[in-house]
C-alpha cells in the first residue's frame, strides 16, 4: 500500500459478500477511519470479515457538515476509506463530494477496482455494451420530463437505476418516451439468491411486473435510439 495515499475509494459488494476483493480487504484493515454511507450496513460486512477499525457515517445528510474536519484531519495524517452500501463510492451516493474537497486540498487519492451494479446488468441485457450512457437516478419530478425528453434521441444504450415501488411508473414513462417496441432489460437482485433479468421489449418487461411484488434494488437497461 502507498503511504501516501490518504484517501482510498473501496467498493464494496452489492449483494454475495464473496465479491469484495483481497486488496480491498486489505485496506479496510489498515486505515485509521472507514467513512460509512450506512454504519449498521458497513457494519455487517466489516463484522464477517472480522475487521475492527473505527467507523464513521458519511451521508446525504450530514457530508457537507463533516466533510472539512474530515479533510482537514487527512492532511494532517489519519489515511481513511470510502465506502458505501454497496458497490463503488461516488455512483449515485455522496461520495464524490469528498474526494473532490480531499483533490482541491492536495491530499493522494486510490480507487479500488471492484464491484458495481450497472456493469453486469448492462452485459446481461445482451445489448450494445460498446457505447453506453451511465444515467443513475432520474429526477423524481421536476425535469424527469425533460430528461426523457432529451434522451428520446439517444443512440448509445442507457442504464438507470431504479427503486422497486417506482418500476412500473418508469416502464409507463419510458414506453411514453422511447416507444412500446424499444428492447430493453431489468435487472433485480444482483448477485444475491434471487437474482434476476428480465429481457424483451418495454412492453413486455411491463407486463411481466405489472402482477408481481417488484423486490431488490434495480438496474434497468433500455436500447439507444435506432432511427426507426
């Protein structure tokens, strides 16, 4: 490990906690401070691996509160990790807010490789993987219309992140935006024992959870604009 390095971006697994890697673990080991979106979430994971290092909540509502001890305390020498829930810090969570206050202060920043949702989702759509836009969550009201909109005309596979209780309101809207016919994919439950994909057109993928309990975070997949 670098000792220069004061700041690591660790992700973490998104559902089997058989994915973290040895690197990460290794990490996590060794910092002064585990800076947690969720500390009972963190938690469980640092508990099965037997890992004792102090724990800290870094979230949506209280980042910019905490943000400048934080990085005033890595300058002057504590090294901590970035966690989240799940998955890589900085997609669709608070953590891009530290890393770029620790950058402006000068301080070494590593990101770890490592797991993420949108990635295996995106490859078990089976569509184009070559080009594809990265959209996270949509505005829940305002400018979801125009966002939609906007990526009418999109060419390049698109991915979204989704809640389940939310999932049949966005079929409808996309079917609205993109067409009935537009191929598309959903993913739940990544990586957990019932995981689940679900392929065909917008249409189809609405009517297949239209009468069923939708559980599990979500990652849908929906085909760019082909002219037609």
């Amino acid at each position: 490990m670098d000792s220069e390095t004061a700041l690591y971006i660790v992700p973490t697994p998104i559902g089997n906690l058989g994915d973290i890697t040895l690197r990460a673990l290794e990490v996590l080991k060794s910092v002064d401070l585990i800076l947690a979106e969720d500390t009972r979430t963190s938690g469980k994971l640092l508990k099965h691996y037997t890992i004792n290092r102090p724990l800290q909540s870094f979230h949506n509502f209280n980042e910019h509160k905490v943000v400048a001890s934080l990085v005033k305390r890595m300058a002057h020498g504590e090294r901590m990790a970035l966690v989240s829930d799940a998955g890589t810090p900085g997609i669709s969570d608070p953590g891009f807010l530290i890393i770029r206050e620790a950058l402006k202060a000068g301080i070494k920043i590593e990101c770890l490789p490592g797991a993420t949702a949108f990635v295996p989702a995106l490859i078990k759509s089976g569509l184009p993987s070559d080009r594809f836009v990265f959209e996270g969550f949509l505005p829940h009201k305002k400018g979801r219309q125009t966002a939609l909109k906007k990526l009418a005309a999109e060419e390049r596979t698109m991915i979204f992140y989704e809640s389940p209780h939310r999932l049949l309101k966005t079929l409808e809207q996309f079917i609205a935006a993109f067409g009935a016919m537009r191929p598309a994919s959903v993913s739940r439950e990544l990586t957990k024992y019932y995981e689940e994909t679900v392929n065909g057109t917008l249409q189809e993928i609405s009517n297949r959870f239209s009468s069923a309990e939708v559980k599990g975070e979500l990652v849908i997949v929906v085909a760019g604009y082909s002219g037609d």
